[in-house]
C-alpha cells in the first residue's frame, strides 16, 4: 500500500489523465457545456 499527499495524489492523476487527453483540450469546459445543454434539455420538458 502506498500513501500520497494530496498534491502528490493530483499530480499522479494529471499524469495518468494526460495520457488520454489530448493537449489543449479543456474537459472542464466540455463538461460545463454539457451541463448547459442538459439543463435547457430539462427545462424545455424534454430529456
């Protein structure tokens, strides 16, 4: 078993991520956006 920090715990999974997200792009932005539209979608009545 291994103990991390908590800064050690985000920088290990930037790393892991960054394998798998191309550079310059903004998975927190997506998701806002995402979130965005569900939320027109709910309001409109539709799902």
């Amino acid at each position: 078993m291994r103990l991390f920090t908590p800064r050690q715990a985000i920088r290990r999974a930037q790393a892991i991520l960054r394998r798998y997200v191309s550079e310059g792009r903004a998975l927190s932005e997506e998701f806002i956006t995402e979130r965005h539209g569900e939320a027109a979608r709910e309001e409109s009545g539709g799902l």
